[in-house]
C-alpha cells in the first residue's frame, strides 16, 4: 500500500501551480510565426525556370497569369492545367495545392514589358498581367530581426540593473563566494592537522559565534578581526573555512585583488555590498585572502595618490569596519605572508586586534599533517610516518601534501600496486632539487671534481658541532645543480653566533675542497658563495655579530620599500664590507684546515660517491665514526623513542 502510495502525483501541487511570464516567451511566439508562415506558404506548388523556358511557355499558351515584382527581377507565373504535368511531372496533385507557379528571373522590368506587349499584339498571351511588391519572409525577416536583437540588448540591460549576475550594471557587487550554513562540504578542526597554537587563539572567536551571549552580558567584546600571519602554504585559508565550520555559520570568501577592477570606484563598492550581505547573514565570518592587495600602507608608494584605486578601496574597508557594532556577529579574518607591508590603520584596536601567526609545522605537526594527506593513498604497510616527517624539516602543509600527490604519481609511473618508501624519499628529492637528468652528458673530470665539491660540504658538516647534519648526498644532476646534499635542520626559534659560523663554514666546504685538492676553482659554487656572503652581511649589518661593528642593526623592518638613503654612512658601509670579509676568510681558512686534517676520509668519501653517486649518513658513520655531537632535532626523537618503548 506504501508503495502505491508513493507512485501516486501530487494534485496539490499541480493545482496550486502557476506559470511565471519569462520575457523569452515573446522571442519564441515571433520564432514559431515565421516557421507557421513559411511551411503555410509552401503548401503551394512552386518551381524556378529559366528565361527561355518561360518565354516558351507562353508561346505554347501554358501561363494563365503573371505577376511582376516591381521591387526586384523576378515574376511568379500561374501555369494552366493542361500543361502542369509537362512541367512538373506527374505526381503533383494539384487538387489540394492549387494552381502551380513558376518562378523565373528576367533581364528587368521595363525589358519584359516590351516582350509581353509584343506578344499581346501578336495574340499570343491574352492571359492577366500584373505588377506588385514583393512580401516574401525573408526579407521581412532581415528587417525584423534589428529589432528584436535591440529588445534584447535593452532587457540584458534592465536584468544587470536589478542586479542579476553577470548584467552590466552589476560590476559593483561583491564577488565573494558565499558557503551557507550547514554546507555538507564544511571544514573543522579535524580536518586541519596541525596548527595547534592557531587553533586555540581562534577557538575564542567559534566560541563567541556558538554563544554571543555569554560575552555579552559581561560586557565582553569580541575582536571586529583577526589577521592570518604565515608564510605560503601553511593553512591560512583552510584555518579560517575551519572556523567557520565550526561555529557553523555563513563564510564569505574573497581575495584582494577581487576588489580591484580597471573601473573607477568599483573596489569600494564591493566593500559596500560585501558588508551589506555580511550583516544580513549576521553572524557569519568575512575571509579576504591575500589582503595586502589592497591594504598596503600608504604614502610609501610613489605611483600611488590620494584618488588611487586601492586606496580608495583600502578608506572604505577602513570605514566599514567602524561601521557596524562591534557584537553585529560580524568578523573578518584576513590572511598575508607580507604583513610588514600593510596600513597601520588597519592594524588599530578596533579593526584587525590580532594577529595569529600561523608557521612552519614542526615534527609533530608534520606527523600530524601526513597521516591527513596519506589516508586517501594506497601505500605500503611498512611505511614509517615518523621517518616520512623527519625527512621533510621546513616543508609546510602544501609542500607535504604535494610530496603525497608525487609520490602516488611516482608509483603510478613505476606500474606499482602500492606506494613505498622509496618512492616518498624520490618524491622529496624531486621537489627539492627538481628533475633527475641522468641523460645529462658529464665528463669523468667533472664527475670527480663534483664528488670532491659535494664530499667537502659532508665532511666538515660532520664534523662541526652546530652544522645541521647531513641526510643524503648526491652527484646526480637534478634541476640546475649537478650535485646537491641533504640535511636535517635544526627545530629552533633562536639562532647563535655559532650556529651561524658553522654554518658559513660546512657551506665553504666544497670550494675549499676544490682548492686543496685540484689547485683550481669552479663556477659549481656559486649558489654556496651567495648564500655566504648574504649571511656575513646578515651578521654585521643586522645581528650586530661583529667586533668593530657591535650591538648595531641597520635593518628595516617598517616595509618601506622605497628607501633612497643608507642609514650609514659610507666609512661605516666600508667597515661593514671589511668585517664580512674578515668573516667569510676565516670561515674558509677553517674549512681548509678540517679537510687538511681529514684529507684521507675525505678521499675515501668522495671516491665513494663517485662509486655509488648516492650516499646516506650511514655511509659517513663507516668513515669518520660516529657523530661526536647530536642535534637538537635527534635528541628529541631519540628522547619520543624512548617513551614509546617505555608506553
């Protein structure tokens, strides 16, 4: 009985239903009036003849009358029934068609008027002759179809005045993409591994959404905005569709340069209407991604003015976020890599109150962030997550997933029913160093000078006690460089003078090594010399790390990027290039003398690499011996090692 039920239409429905007039209608009403016109018209019999044939047949008293087109070369002959079956054929039915006509073109009509009236004083045509102006469809079609083109270019033009999408006079509305509440495609906390500090500064703000009451009647104020902070790729965006998912409530997303278009005053209208859609959807979350954009600070710019667009965007954001109450429900997120460069005004209390920073994931974020990424992936059952994220130190959220989506297609390519652990650790080398080029041609004297080079950088970071330790070495080419190594850095939030210095050192390895065992030098050092010499300027002009320049930064954090002036002057610009000189010399006199001391490992190393073109750490243990010192980053894993031994 159920099921009868359900098969059975709904009346209700279909009574209470009523068309609604659709302005297309008109379009095709005028369509089906030509299409009715023209097969009406053609019920009747009709054939095009030649000139000579006509004149024939009026000779032979076949035409019964004629009609000239006045308007245009042409006539339209009634043909007499003894002669239709000779013209026509046989299976015309003239009985429901009428009487058939020919059509012919003739020279013109003041030439044809001369043949019909010698044929009328010879006796030969005595039937009707006419003139008239010629109606046929097509023509009346060309002359219509102007009209109804301009008809609809003037209701395109009403729809984009009452604001349908895409109409003309809707470039001023926002742009924003709006996620309703309850959106079954929602994002939480779940689904954002890692981030645990940022998670609960704006855990406040999904708290405030849940329940703006229980703030309110303390008198509390929520903040009007919150401000993303982080380098590329480390969730900004998907921390702020999170909290939107949590607390459940509409999302508004745009980016910054959405607001700007090549019309005047557009970005500021877009504030407007965004602004106005927000508070109707009250409480909701506004997230404008990339906001430098448009916020940048003012004054700083010599292209821009007081009537620049963006600027005139940036005064009107300014002004709406004083515009609405601070418990309307309504909050901005924003998210930037570049938050040096923004406006101060926004950055008041009142506007944007905080600043959540969001960076780089640490070891057990990166965990975290691979067991999320790895669970619509087919791998192996002796993949090791811990390992996976000890070789990934400074990869974010984006970059970890993209080793994911690489290794998958890596695997794929291999024709393999599950993805490995090698595959993860090509997948890593093909993102940091690029594309293996084995069919790159490389002498066998380019090869040793290479291993030397490459060897020279794994010896002296082994052994200084603050280099990063190395990971992988490699004389394969990849990308532009012909060899590269891999370390694993350390997890710190400071870093020392010593650091740095060991550092600068294990980096001058490979051209000490060059120097010291081939007496020359080669163009394969150069990304090591530049980043050397950055850093010794790094250290005498911005950490104050040097004797006759001590406890001075000449570093500008404000953002402008417009600074014509030093703010030094030239005999201290001197001293500075004297010190990172000085610097850089004794880093490399210190390579020397650690590779002098260790020049038979470091032979045997680099005649290892030549041997095997990839060697690991553990290949390094077997010839030096063990690491004397331990990194910050193995202490910690050796020390969550052991608590899960013990658990």
């Amino acid at each position: 009985m159920n099921e009868k039920n359900n098969k059975l239409p709904n009346n209700n429905n279909k009574k209470g239903f009523k068309p609604k007039f659709n302005f297309y209608w008109i379009y095709a009403l005028i369509g089906l009036f030509f299409v009715a016109s023209y097969f009406f018209d053609s019920q009747t019999a009709t054939k095009k003849v030649s000139y000579s044939k006509f004149e024939d047949m009026i000779v032979n008293d076949c035409v019964d009358k004629i009609v000239v087109f006045s308007n245009k070369k042409q006539l339209n002959a009634e043909i007499k029934q003894n002669c239709v079956n000779d013209i026509f054929g046989n299976d015309i039915d003239t009985a429901s068609m009428g009487k058939p006509i020919v059509e012919v073109e003739i020279p013109s009509v003041e030439e044809f008027d001369k043949m019909i009236a010698r044929y009328k004083a010879e006796n030969i045509y005595n039937g009707e002759y006419g003139y008239e102006q010629s109606r046929d469809y097509e023509n009346i079609l060309w002359s219509v179809l102007p009209i109804i083109f301009m008809i609809f270019i003037v209701s395109m033009m009403f729809r984009g005045m009452r604001g349908g999408p895409g109409g003309v006079f809707s470039v001023g509305k926002s742009q924003a993409k709006q996620y309703d509440k309850g959106n079954p495609e929602k994002v939480t906390f779940k689904d954002v591994a890692g981030l645990e500090g940022a998670k609960q500064e704006v855990e406040e703000i999904v708290s405030f959404l849940k329940n703006p009451e229980k703030y309110k009647k303390l008198g509390g104020k929520i903040p009007k905005g919150a401000l993303l902070v982080g380098p590329p790729g480390t969730g900004k965006t998907l921390l702020a569709k999170a909290v939107a998912g949590e607390a459940n409530v509409p999302f508004f997303s745009m980016s910054g340069s959405d607001f700007v278009e090549m019309f005047v005053g557009v970005g500021a209208s877009r504030v407007r209407d965004l602004f106005r859609q927000a508070k109707e959807k009250s409480p909701c979350i506004i997230f404008i991604d990339e906001i430098y954009a448009i916020v940048r600070a003012r004054g700083k710019s010599l292209n821009h003015n007081g009537n620049d667009e963006r600027e005139n965007t940036l005064n009107q954001l300014l002004a709406e976020m004083d515009g609405f109450g601070t418990n309307s429900g309504v909050i901005i997120l924003a998210a930037t890599n570049r938050a040096n460069i923004l406006d101060k005004a926004l950055l008041r209390a009142g506007r944007f109150d905080r600043q959540i920073h969001v960076e780089l994931p640490n070891l057990n974020e990166r965990k975290e962030i691979f067991k999320v990424h790895l669970s619509p992936i087919k791998t192996d059952d002796s993949l090791d997550i811990d390992f996976l994220a000890r070789q990934t130190p400074g990869f974010s959220g984006a970059e970890i997933a993209n080793v994911c989506n690489e290794a998958a297609l890596i695997a794929a390519r291999n024709n393999k029913d599950v993805v490995q652990k090698e595959d993860f650790l090509a997948s890593v080398d093909r993102i940091i160093g690029g594309l293996e080029k084995k069919s790159k041609f490389i002498t066998s004297e380019e090869k040793k000078s290479i291993a030397y080079h490459e060897a020279g950088h794994a010896t002296i970071s082994w052994m200084l006690e603050h280099a990063n330790p190395l990971v992988k070495v490699t004389i394969v080419p990849r990308g532009e460089a012909l060899g590269a190594a891999w370390y694993l850095p350390e997890e710190r939030q400071l870093t020392t003078k010593e650091h740095l210095l060991d550092e600068m050192c294990a980096t001058l390895g490979g051209r000490a090594a060059e120097q010291l065992f081939f007496s020359t030098s080669s163009t394969g050092a150069i990304n090591d010399l530049e980043r050397v010499t950055k850093r010794a300027y790094a250290m005498v002009a911005y950490y104050g790390m040097s004797e006759k320049i001590a406890n001075m930064s000449y570093f500008d954090s404000s953002g402008n990027e417009y600074g014509f002036s030093k703010p030094y002057s030239e005999k201290t610009a001197e001293a500075i290039d004297i010190e990172a000189k000085a610097i850089v010399k004794e880093q490399f006199d210190r390579a020397m003398n650690i590779l002098e001391k260790y020049r038979e490992e470091h032979h045997q190393l680099a005649q290892l690499l030549i041997e095997k073109e990839v060697i690991f750490a553990e290949d390094l243990e077997k010839i030096f011996g063990e690491r004397p010192w331990k990194s910050r980053t193995e202490e910690i894993l050796e020390t969550e090692d052991s608590n899960n031994k013990e658990e």
